[in-house]
C-alpha cells in the first residue's frame, strides 16, 4: 500500500496524484473516502456502477470519482475515472493510516541472537523474533506476533498481532499477513506402518510467499515435506483458508474464506477460488481457472474454464444437469401420460387383435 | 452467565432461586449437576426428553429437574420444570467457577498508555491492552489476550487466551469470546488494475459487538470496509465462523461451526444457520430464517423459510427434489419399459398396415 | 517421532536400524532424504509405486528404498522393503531435526505456582504456563504457547508456538500439536427461554487427548459439557478441524483439513473422514468408516463403509444416482421421442379408428 503522506489534499492534488482529470473547484479540500450515502463535505466518494447514479444527487461528499461518460450528467465536483472503483482504491490509500505502532523494537519482545532489522523496522509488545530471522526495511511486526527461526521477511511488511511464521519461511516485500494466521505448520503426511498405525513423514520445506500477497486471518499454510509451498506474487487469500505441503499458488490469484487446497496441487495465474471451495491434491488448475463457491474440484482443469458443483462440472453442464433435475417432475408427468396413452393403444388393439387374428386365420385358410 | 456465589445449595434454596417448585425433602445438599447417567448423590440432573424418562431410576442424582406432567410418576426429589434444560442451564450456572485468573494486572502484561481499566478487571500475564483502550468492570482478560489500540471491551466480559480484537473495535457488555479468535481483521477488498493486479482497498470501518454476544474459538470477523461490522445482541456464534466485512447479524441468532458470510450480508433475528454453511454477499435473511448444514445461500429469504441444500432451497423442495433423484432408477425403467411397449405397438400395427393400406388401395379403386 | 541422532549413516546402518536388506556397498554415506528428482548424491530417497519406475535412472540419489521384486532392474545402491513408503518415513525420521529451543526455561515465560517440569522439558519465550499444569520429561513448549491451569501434557510432546491448551485438559505421550490451535473452548450449548433467548450451559468437562495424537493447525477442540471430549490414541488430524464438545475419535483415525464433528458423536478406529467432511451430532460412525471429502453425514455408520456426498451415501449408490443425474438429457430425449412415436401411434389409429368402428357397425349389423 502506498505510505501515508498527508491528511488532507485539494481537489487539484488528488487529480494529479492519481492521474484522472476532474471538475469543479481544484481548491476543494478532502480529508478523506467514504460511500455516496454517508460521505461528509470534506470526503471523496465514488460511483463504481451507473444503476446507482440516482444516489449522486443526494450525496453529501464533497467529489466523486466517476466514469468520464457521466460527468456532464452531474453538476459538482467530480474526479473522472474509466475505473472509478479502482481510482477510488488509491485514493483511500492515500489517507489510511496504518495502525499504530512503536518506534523501533519494544522492550517486552524477545529478540533472539542474530536477528537481522532493516531501518525503520518497527517490533510490538511481546513479539517473538527467533535467532537468525531477518526483517526487511520499515517492515512492522505488531504485537504478540511471532517469527521463527531462520525466518525472512521483505520490506514494507505488515505481519499483524498473534501471527505465527515458522522457521525457515520467506516472506517477500509489501505482504501482509493477517492475525491467527499460521505459516509453516508441517504438513500432513503419514505412512501407515503394519499394524495400520500412522507413521510421521517428517516435513523438512518451507513455505515461500511472494512479494505483494496478502493473507487473512486464521488461514493455515503449511510447509512442503521437500522444497516449498509456495505463494507467488500478487496473490490475495481470506480468511481461515488451508493450503497444504507443496501447493503451489499462481500470481494474482484470490482465494476466498474457508476454502481448502490439498498437497502438491498447482494452481496458476489470476485463478478465482469463491468461499469454502475444495481442490483434491496433486492435481493443476490452469490461469484464469474461476469455480464458484462451495464447489469441489477433483480434476485438473484446463486454463480459463470456469466451474461449479461439488463434483465441480463446467458452467454451462452445471447450469445443463440443475435444469435436467429441476425438469423431473414434469418429466415424471409425462411418463405417467405416457403410460396412460400406450395402455389406451393397448387396450384399443387388443379389441382389434382378435379380429385381425380371425383375419389371418381366415386368409391362412384361403 | 451468572456470577458462580456458593458451591453448595438445598434443593429448597435451588426452587427458590430459580423459580421453580420442588418436591422431597428441602434440605438436601447439592453441590452440582451432572448427567442421569453420571450423577452423584449431591448432584442434580435432568430429563430434558421424557423418551429417556427409564433412565430416572438408575440415575444417583440427588435430585432430577424434570416437567411437572412427569412428577407423579418419579417417587424422589425433583425440581418441576416446564423447561427443563433452560432450569437445568440455569442451575448449573450456579455451580459453575470460571478458570482462576489473577486480581488485578498481571506484572507480565503489556498496559500502553491511557489505558481505563474498571473496578474488579482482571488482566492476566503476557496480555496486550494497547493504547486508549478501555475496559469494562469485572471484566477478565486472561493471559496472552490481545486488545488492540483505541479498543472498548464492556462490563463482566470474559476475553479468553488468544484472543485478538483489533483496533477501534467496540465489545458489549457481558460478551464472551473464545480462544484464537481475530475480531478486526481487514475485509477482503481489492480493485483491479489495468494489468490485473489486486489493488487494496484499506479497510477503515470497525467491528461492532453487541452485549450477550458469545464467540466460539477461532473464528475471524472482519472490520467493515466503512462503518461497522455489527453482532447483535444475544447471537451466539460457534468456533471457525467467518464474517466477512460489513456483515450484519441480527439478535438471538445462532451460526453454528465453520459458517461463512460474505461480505455486507444482513441477517435478521433468531436466524439460524447450521454448520458448514456460506451465504453469498449482499443479500438479506429474514428474521427466524433456518438453513441445514452445509447450504449454500445465494438469494435473500424471506422471513421465517427454512432452507436447505447447495444452492439452498425450501426445506419441501428440496425433500421433493431429492425424492425425484431417488425415483430416477424407476424412472429408467419405466422409459424402457415404454419403449419396448410402444415397439411391440409398432410392430404389431406395422402388421396391420400393409393390409389396411391394401384396404385403403382397394377402397381407392372402388 | 524417533528422536534424532546423528547428521549422517552409512546405507549398511540404515539398513540396520530400519530392518531391511540392502544392495550395494554398505559405506555409502547418506546425510538426509529427498525425491527422486531433487536429491543430491548423499541422500537416500524412494520409489513408493512403481509407475515412476523410469524416473530412478535419472535420479542422482546416494540410494533408493524400493520394493524387493524391482531390485534385479536396478544397478544401484538400494534399500529393499515391502513398504518403500513407511521405511522412508521411518530414514526420514532419523534425519529430521526439530525446530531449535533454547533447554531449560525461558526467562521471558511466565511460570505460575505449583508448576511440575519433567526432566529436559524445554520452555521457550513469552510461554504461559498456569497453576497446576504438569509438564512430562524432554516435551518442548514453543515460544508464545498458552497451557492453562490444571494442564497436564505427557513426555516428548510437542507443542508448537500459539498452541492453546486450556485450564484441566490432559494430553498424552508423543503428542504433537501444532500452532493456532486451541484445545478446551467452551461448547456450543445453550437453552432457550421463555423470549426465546439463549441461555448458556456452562461446559464443566474437558478435552483428553491420547498418546501419539497429532492436530494441525488452527483446530478448535472443545471441552465436554459433562466428562470429556476424546481423542484416541495415534489419530492424526489436519489443519481447520473442528471437534464439539462430548466427541470421540477412535484410534489410528485420520481426519483431513476443515473437517467438522457435531457435539457427542462417536467415530470409531481407523475412520478417514476427508477435507471438509462435516458430521452431524450424536451419532455413530463404526470401524475403518470412510467418507470422501465435502460429503455431509447425516446418519450412524456401520463399520466398515465407504460414503460419499451430502447427504452421504455409500460409494455404490453415489454413482448410480450421479450415473442417473447425468442420464437425465438421454432420458429427456427419451421420453420426447416416445411421445412422438406414441402421437404416430395414435394419429394412425385415428385413421384406423373410423373404418374399425364402421366395420364394428357393420358387424353388428350383420
């Protein structure tokens, strides 16, 4: 996220730092974002869909981001954006504030020897930093979060209160890690022994997380049995989601709350994974792969498909077999009409049969 | 919960306090409850379900809590209840102690500047209570909890181990909230660039829970994008639950384990969701709205429906649906059937046909 | 797991200490394990099925467990065993270090009164340890994890940072259980009342976990309202599992990740339940029970199954209802062609129809 410069910028600055044109009054000053219906004078607000042009007018905020085809529809200020949501995103970025944090490494946090701190890092209370771990520039460390042993992590990090980053995993630049969230938990992997007894595969990889990820609170990754699990660029996860030994997550993928990975499968680039959806281990999605929510993925899937249904099926046969089911009741009504039908047919021949019988007989006799 | 007074009652005191009549000998000492099953002689028990009514007379109990229609029928000390477990849950209140926690603040914690603390809070070892946050008499705050900065918790809450509640959050009175808990967390919220990457849109709302709110173990709320995140009063939540941003969850509700909300979703009172369940984003439940375990709901409902399946539908629907699915294998018969039916038809009729088109022939010559 | 040793052996040692034969000369000397495709010369690494065959001519490994009937095909140094998977396992284990803690107890660890330590029990930093709790020899409790008061953890267990065991849990021997889980939250029990409010029941049990468990990460396993909440010895759980309260896994039973288990149901030994499993309250699921991932079980099990689906049925009628469902456009097709062939039938007889009827007339006439 870009770092927090000022708490107020006019009208004229916004537009220049976000690179849109806009209307009215470049003096106007904003302190702030907000939504059409509770924006105060002083904040930006933003309209991302047309349908809701007729909240504008009502609107107290003090300009708005909208598309350039609507500007001369609306007689305020306005900054004109083809990506209103998208403009408005940075401009929020612009007046967060991070929560706050000491200066430096607290007192009540346990340093181990060797760590390595860039400039500017920031420790809280009670914070865990294991012997050798290393903690790029201006990095924060928030409260009763804890680092192993031999860990890495990037520049420009947010690892939020009570996460936990296990020994040996990297971490790249500008990734946030949200509280609960264990990275580096071993991974499940037992050989059943003679007496059907679970025998530990010791899990000696890590788990690597790329630049620009975010993960979610109370999510599990665990490291790989050898080599690494691995989180690569860009990549947003929810909430309380589990990735298993040696997944492997595309760039720019999202992965929604409570969803669930299993070992060595492979998904590739900007792959959308709706809310609790499964995926079967050791096998590959594709780029651009989307299965809705609460599906079930057991096969690979070629890049680009979009999928649904625990089996997950392709869109358009799910959408094909919900109707099919959807259908049965008639289908049973026309069987049942059917039935009726063929016994009139039935029973109207069986009254013809003995004569056309009598008939045959009567020609076999000729 | 009740504050825990004594750790012995008569069966006298018991009717007294919770409001009930009782039959047997007042004086009798209880120093519990249990199980039929399990109940020593200083304990009481109950009989929630009259269908377990022969297990009375095994049972030790000192006493049972059972409905007043079943009290002739039971020759012993009895509580008479038209509600036996809600008496029964009550009682046990009575007997039950909290896990110990030192008076006061624990020299281990962390206590930030501008900290209130009310009369009688207690603050274990190793917590965290950052800066401004405020915290409401009785309450305890067991060790190596975390409140964030600028966090308001109420009166008689219990905030268990492993708690974490994150900045500006605001807590009810009376709220419990278990173990590895995360309330605040960032919702899940980005923008898409021109290139396809996720841009963040920071999450600057909070999370709201109203009094006799109780939160399982390892759940995660997340703060709303603005606004709030609201709990209200009396919902109980159960372990593993997500609430995306902006959620909204009625009164008296009940969302039992490893339910997910998407975000900005509103739920009425007395809703209940069963376990395993995911709603979709921006859609409302009505008050008294039950799912099944392991729907999916992807539309608003109306007040009091009960649905079921993924995508969930109502309860008679889907029973009927499901019944379809069950008479497919009949259904495949009969078609078979029909069809050897109409081929015996039509062989029989193709018989015929050479001689009625002879007929028809020489009726054309005639 | 075997406690580790020593960095490297000889492949005439490994194959002392596992129990197996080998091939090649005995002084090879092997300092870790890997896969085929990635292990360096000194590594020992494995063919656990034999479809991978032709990978062992490329791989660079120092040796190579396999089965005994593919020694002659191999010129190598080997390790035979009927089960290549679990000697690997079992080698892998000699070699595996734990993660690094400081011996004795940390400073920075808050130690209550009445504390017993085991011999070599090792404490890391910011640790709680509350009254009571009883800790068996050579066991490591990670930096930032919670034991309760009244705890007792057995000998060699591992417990990972952020672990919280809470107040009056025992756990067994050799047990590992990993961070972010919390073992001993209240249950999910409440009585309505009179307004419909829920009243809670205060959950005086505990969780007991038997020797030689493993739990993931981020589990939740609640406390027993009454008596225990159990998990039998040698069961493995995953990440994101949650277990209610009163429930009992058997022995040796595997439960994979974002399982959940309603309260007082019983599983027997060597159950699989796969990822995001969910199984209602109070029921049975027998012996060596298996349900496939995502399914929904809804009724007690006979021991022995193998289920599948939500609702759950047994594997063979799965298919045959799904093989139906993805019957339904043929069988649509079906039913519309027999009702042209009938409409065919009928048309004909019309025309039939009139002539018969006359000669009907014609008939009785005569």
């Amino acid at each position: 996220m870009t770092v927090h410069q000022k708490s107020a910028y006019t009208l004229g600055e916004l537009a220049e730092i976000l690179g849109v044109p806009y209307r009215g009054d470049p003096a106007i000053v904003i302190r702030g974002v907000g939504p059409l219906e509770a924006a105060e004078p002083d904040r930006l607000s933003f309209l991302a869909n047309a349908k809701y042009a007729s909240m504008v007018p009502r609107s107290r905020a003090g300009a708005i981001v909208v598309e350039p085809s609507l500007a001369d529809t609306m007689d305020r200020p306005l900054l004109l954006s083809e990506r209103p949501y998208l403009t408005m995103a940075r401009a929020a970025q612009l007046f967060h504030r991070l929560p706050p944090l000491n200066d430096g490494v607290h007192e009540t946090a346990f340093v181990a020897e060797g760590v390595e701190l860039g400039p500017e890092v920031r420790v809280g209370p009670l914070v865990h930093l294991g012997s050798g771990s290393r903690i790029g520039a201006r990095t924060r460390v928030y409260g009763s979060a804890y680092i192993g042993c031999g860990v890495s992590v990037g520049e420009d990090c947010l690892i939020y209160p009570g996460v936990y980053i296990l020994d040996g995993c990297r971490i790249g630049d500008r990734v946030i890690v949200h509280s609960g969230t264990v990275i580096g938990s071993d991974g499940y992997g037992f050989a059943q022994d003679e007496q059907g007894r679970h025998v530990k595969i010791p899990q000696s990889g890590i788990v690597q997380i790329d630049d620009d990820v975010e993960i979610g609170a109370n999510c599990t990754v665990d490291r790989a049995t050898f080599g690494k699990t691995w989180i690569q660029r860009g990549t947003k996860i929810d909430n309380l989601v589990q990735l298993a030994h040696n997944v492997v997550v595309g760039e720019h993928s999202l992965l929604v709350a409570q969803v669930g990975i299993a070992g060595s499968t492979r998904l590739g680039r900007h792959v959308v994974l709706g809310g609790q959806v499964g995926v079967v281990g050791h096998i590959e999605l594709g780029d651009a792969v989307r299965v809705g929510a609460q599906s079930g993925v057991a096969h690979s899937v070629e890049p680009g498909k979009d999928l649904i249904g625990s089996p997950a099926v392709e869109h358009r046969q799910w959408f094909r077999t919900h109707a099919n089911i959807q259908r049965l009741p008639r289908m049973k009504n026309q069987i049942r009409e059917l039935q009726k039908r063929v016994a009139e047919l039935e029973g109207y021949l069986k009254q013809l049969r003995p004569q056309a019988e009598e008939d045959e007989v009567h020609e076999s006799n000729d």
